[in-house]
C-alpha cells in the first residue's frame, strides 16, 4: 500500500469518524460506491449521501467515539 493511499486512510478515521466531517465523506466516497452490512438493516448503501446517514447514525449512538489507527497493513495492488 502506498504512502499516499495510507494518508487517505487515516484521513479518513480522523475526520470522518473523529471529526465527524462530513465533507471528507464526499470528498472521498465516490457516487457509485456500494457499501454491504453498513446499516440497520440488510440494505445496501449508495455513495455518499447514504454513508452519512450510516455516519450519522454511528456517532449519533457513540458520539464521543474515537478511533486510533496503530498501523496500516498493505501488501502489493489492489484489484479495485
């Protein structure tokens, strides 16, 4: 995994889920992203106007969460 793509990832935990910024999300969630098991219910999510309901709902349940990324594990490319 490169340098970069693990920057996005603790960009991500820290100001999407520890800010609760959701500008990252759309900065960072593209239209056509397809999230399985995010909500309630069996549903899938669609880009990132859906993700910020589930984001929403989240840090509306825990709204002191924190979450800390010790280390990012990545070897060689990515299919996606």
């Amino acid at each position: 995994m490169s340098e970069a793509n693990k920057a996005i990832a603790r960009r991500w935990f820290k100001e999407v889920w520890n800010h609760g910024r959701d500008a990252t999300i759309d900065e960072l969630v593209h239209d056509h992203c397809l999230g399985h098991g995010l909500g309630d219910t069996e549903a899938d999510t669609h880009g990132p106007a859906e993700f910020k309901l589930i984001a929403a709902n989240l840090r509306g349940a825990i709204p002191d969460i924190h979450i800390y990324v010790d280390d990012i594990l990545g070897r060689g490319r990515s299919r996606c």
